[in-house]
C-alpha cells in the first residue's frame, strides 16, 4: 500500500491500510486513519492529525508551517483533519499559530477541488464545497454546508454561516450570513441560497419564512438594529432563522449587506 519511493518518518502513525503513492513524504509527528489514500508527491507535515478515508491528491502540501511572519516555530501548531475529505491536486493547508488557537481544522465530508488554499487558525466545519482556487485567509470560519465558487477568495477573521453561497471570484471582506449567496468585488448579498436549501430537504414553509427574514435583513432599508429586532419575531417557532439572529449579533466584522 505504500509505495517504495515514498519516505516515511519511524514516528508517523499510518494505519495498516493507508496508501501512500510515489515519491511522497509522510513527516514527523503525523496520524493518518484506516482507507486514507494520498496520492504522488504529497507532502504531509506535523504536528497533523489525518481521519479515516480520505482521499488526497497528487502534489498537495498539507500541514505546512502557517504563511505568518508572526511564526516561529511554536510547538502549539497543528492541524486536524476529520473523515471522508475529498482534496485535489495542489491544494496547500497550514497548520494553526499560537496566538490563532494553535489549531486549523477541516471536518467531514469536505469537498476541497485543486489549487485551493486553506491558510493558518482557520476552521472549516462539514460537507462544504470549495471549487479551484478558493482561498481563504488567516482565521477565517467556514460553516456547514457552506459553497465557495471558484477563485473566491476570503479575507482574515470572516466567517461564513451555515449554508451561505459565494459566486465565482467573490471577495468577500465581511461575515456572509447563514443561507445567504453574494457575489462581486468586493461581495455583496444577492439572493436567499434557495438551492441549496432545497437539496439538503429543508421543509418549504422553513424556506419561505427565510425568505422572509431575507427581505427584512436586505430588502426593507431598515438600519441593522432595526432588522434584527424584526427577525427575532419570527425566530421564535423557527430555528433557523434564530441561527441567522445568533451569527449577525456575533459578528465582529459586520456582515456583508
């Protein structure tokens, strides 16, 4: 399973049936779970934790020194990847800092496609989408069920709620609430990410009263304050739009309107 041109470190933890293709480097102080597959000339830093049955592509650095000048060798840097993540060629993602928690994070069931980058203290829940040449900056947050369109690129410390969508090549520069799709440079919002909602089967009357709260947030011209007042009437008998409340009076970017 593993491959004779490929170096691995005597203190990597490997599971028995890991495979690892020509000519990559499994470095020290790496864990890689059971049906993992990494592909030709992959390089695999530590301290990283790799789950179960993930597949990475040929030519990815992962658990690379984080890109902060700030940096300088701490022993709390790493990162943690979690089970069945598909990652593509030439994808890069660095380990955490000390003053960004010590920690980056990729969940479950991520769909990561080529070129992406993933920068240093950023956190990237489960079934996300990221397609080629997304790229996020430093201590940036990734929900669930989160879209990046392609050549997306994230500045440091914004986040992105649960089922949010970017268009391709949007700069996004502030928080991007829950459900909703942006687009342009730099991102604005543009509609409720119907789509999406509909193909994880979210209950139609639910997408209706989001759509509601949409108008209220972005359509009405009401001040912020205004607005929020407003959807927590209706967060009451609806959790998500209570999970749309909870990110806005969280944000410490301002969301992007």
């Amino acid at each position: 399973m593993i491959d004779p041109t490929a170096i691995i470190h005597p203190n990597a933890k490997i599971a028995a049936d890991v495979a690892v293709g020509p000519w990559s480097i499994i470095g020290a102080d790496v864990e890689i779970g059971a049906g993992t597959w990494i592909g030709a000339h992959v390089v695999v830093k530590g301290p990283s934790v790799i789950g179960a049955n993930n597949r990475i592509f040929h030519f990815c650095s992962i658990g690379e020194d984080p890109q902060d000048k700030k940096f300088d060798g701490a022993s709390n840097s790493s990162l943690v990847i979690g089970n069945n993540n598909i990652i593509r060629e030439y994808c890069s993602i660095n380990r955490g800092t000390p003053h960004g928690g010590g920690q980056t994070s990729l969940g479950n069931d991520n769909w990561i496609m080529a070129y992406c980058h993933i920068a240093h203290d950023c956190h990237i829940g489960n079934h996300t989408v990221f397609a080629n040449n997304a790229t996020l900056a430093g201590h940036v947050e990734i929900h669930d069920f989160v879209v990046l369109g392609g050549f997306t690129g994230v500045h440091q410390f914004c986040r992105m709620g649960i089922g949010s969508f970017s268009a391709i090549a949007a700069i996004i520069v502030k928080d991007v609430p829950p459900y909703v799709l942006v687009e342009g440079n730099t991102a604005r919002a543009r509609t409720l990410n119907r789509e999406g909602l509909k193909r994880r089967g979210i209950d139609k009357e639910v997408i209706v009263r989001l759509k509601r709260a949409y108008k209220t947030l972005y359509r009405q011209g009401l001040a912020l304050q205004d607005a929020l007042a407003a959807l927590k009437l209706e967060a009451d008998d609806v959790p998500e739009v209570a999970e749309l409340v909870k990110f806005i009076e969280a944000s410490q970017r301002g969301i992007v309107r």
